[in-house]
C-alpha cells in the first residue's frame, strides 16, 4: 500500500503538469492565432481575403506588399520609427535619474512624486486632447514630428519610472556600500555598478515604450495629418468608402508589426531577465 501511494502521487502530478502545460500552449497560440492569420491574408488575392469561407488553401502572392510599398508607406515607417527611438530615449535619459533618486538616493516626500508620477496615466488622453490640440495649435507644432516625440516621453516617462525604480530596488545594498568604500564617485556608482547590473531592466522597460510608442493611434491622428503622420494613420488608410481592401491591410499590419517583432526577438534575453527580476526571492 506504501509503495502505491508515491506512485499515485507521481501519476497525479505529472496529469497535472501536462494539463498546464496544454493549457499554456493552448492560451499562446490563441494568442498567436489572430497574427497567424493576418500573416496569411497577407499573401492573399482581395477576392480570397474577402470571403464568407476562409479559404485555407490559396495561391500564395506579393502582390498586396507591392501595393503597400507602391502607395508611399515609407515616410510613415520613418516618423514611426524616428518618433519611437527619440521618445524611449528621451525616457531613459530621464527616466534613470529619476528611479534613482526614487530608489537608491531617497528624496524627500518620495511617495508623493511616485503619487503624481502615475496619477498621470489616470486622465483619459480623450481628455486631454482639446487643450493639448489648442496648446499644440498656438505654437504652430501641429503635424511636426517634433510635438509627437515630446507627447510620447510623456506619456511613457511614469511607467517606465515606475519600472526602473523597481528594478534599481533589487540591487543589494551591500554591493553600492562596497563600490563607495572603495573610493567610487556617485558617477562611477551609477555608469560602472548600478547600470549594468539592471541593464535587463533597463532593456525590458525600453521595449515597452518602444511598443507603446509605435502603437500610439490617438495622438498621432489628432496631431499630424501628412509630415509627421506614423505607421498607424497609413493604416486606416485603406478604409475606404469603397470598403476594407483586406488582404491589402493585412499586408500594411503585417509590415507595422515587423520592427517591434524584430526588436523583441533580439532583446528576448534581456527582456526575460528584466521581467523576472524580483520575481525570485
């Protein structure tokens, strides 16, 4: 009786990992399945993409690609792209020295400046638009690529405060201690022993203002209308009166998502490491 027990356990067990882990991959590639299929219309004619019955079976084409590349998608990549590395790194910039006087360096009333930090994602930006507009309107910066750069620091800056302040807290004391005894200016403190060890963080949260400043839709409609428009107003683009060109779109989506894609493919280390840090005690 002794000897079926553990095994019974043992059994139990292992049906429980394999549940969750069918579970996990069930989840991901519900996830994965709306980007599987956009990637598919992509390589489609209109007339497959537009049916009542998916076809799952068509004649691959280039087509739509040749199309989105024909109507100008270049100059929206290169505001998207300009926009998203300017911001995320004016958001380090200061971002950085922020989470560190938040953190290692306490200031006075600390809680208060995390309060107003975050109390600032609290308004809705539908909110915010008239003023912003009106403000942005009198200094004659609407449709300049400049007031979307300003506009996206802002709005990433509390997160990736937040962010950082957190990862800069699990940096052992000790280690600091150590790096001033040995002489270290609050200079070489930061640059030679902070900022490599939270070097995953740091990469971890400027991913996430990558992603949500290429993805940003509101703002950059309201704002821009043909200098500074960015990769998501090129995509409403193909909205017309005439109806959804959808494996056209598709195509447009499918090229929109390829830097962040390719981004966090190469940051993917990093990323692991800067999201799981504190996650482990």
């Amino acid at each position: 009786m002794s000897a079926v027990e553990p095994s019974a356990r043992r059994v139990k067990r292992l049906l429980g990992q394999s549940a969750w882990t069918a579970g996990a991959w069930l989840a991901g590639l519900m996830f994965f399945f709306p980007v599987l299929w956009m990637a598919l219309t992509a390589f489609k004619q209109e007339s497959d993409a537009y049916t009542t019955t998916p076809h799952l079976v068509f004649s691959p084409t280039l087509d739509q690609f040749r199309a989105v590349f024909s109507s100008g998608i270049g100059p929206y990549l290169a505001n998207s792209a300009l926009a998203t590395a300017l911001s995320t790194l004016l958001v380090l910039a200061i971002g950085v020295p922020a989470a560190y006087a938040l953190s290692i360096r306490s200031v006075r009333r600390w809680r208060d400046a995390l309060f107003f930090f975050i109390s600032t994602k609290m308004l809705p930006v539908v909110a915010a638009i008239v003023p912003i507009y009106l403000a942005v309107r009198d200094i004659g910066a609407l449709d300049d690529i400049g007031t979307l750069i300003v506009l996206y620091t802002a709005m990433n800056l509390p997160i990736a405060v937040w962010m950082l302040r957190s990862f800069f807290l699990e940096v052992p004391g000790e280690v600091l201690e150590a790096a001033r005894v040995d002489g270290a200016t609050q200079r070489q403190e930061i640059t030679q022993v902070l900022l490599p060890m939270v070097a995953p963080g740091i990469a971890a949260t400027a991913l996430i203002c990558v992603i949500f400043s290429w993805n940003e839709f509101f703002l950059a409609l309201n704002l821009t209308s043909v200098r500074a428009a960015t990769m998501p107003v090129f995509l409403i683009g193909f909205m017309t009166s005439e109806g959804l060109y959808w494996a056209r779109l598709a195509a447009a989506a499918s090229l929109a998502c390829l830097p962040v894609l390719l981004a966090g493919w190469i940051a993917q280390k990093q990323l692991v490491r800067g999201l799981s840090m504190g996650a482990v005690k």
